[in-house]
C-alpha cells in the first residue's frame, strides 16, 4: 500500500467509482497549462544548472568569509 496508492485514487475509475470519489482531476497545472513529464536529460541539465548557480553564489561567500576572517 505505498507509493501506488496516490496514483491509483487518483487515476483508477473504477476505485473513484467504488470509493465514491468523483470523476479523474483534469492534467492541467495551475495556469491551465497540460502537465507534461520532463525527460531525463532535461531534469539533468536543470539540475546542472541549478548546482552550477549554486556552485558560484557559494565560492563568492567564501571568499568574503575568507577575507573577514584573516
């Protein structure tokens, strides 16, 4: 009863059916957009992009700690 449950409410009409639940939620986002599942390489080149930025907002503080402390 783990992770598949959520899908499973969420997706199966015939467990939305017994449990009452009402018809399937649409697959929009919040600006009416349709949810569309990233690929594997662009969440790697996110991510990559996000630890570069990260990387570099990083190194500038430590220089500023570095040139406090001495």
């Amino acid at each position: 009863m783990g992770p598949g449950m959520t899908s499973q409410l969420q997706e199966n009409e015939f467990i939305r059916d017994i449990f009452q639940l009402g018809p399937c939620p649409t697959k929009t986002g919040i600006n009416g957009n349709n949810k569309i599942k990233q690929s594997k390489l662009e969440r790697h080149l996110v991510n990559a992009a996000a630890f570069k930025a990260r990387s570099i907002t990083r190194g500038k503080n430590r220089d500023k700690r570095s040139a406090v402390v001495t």
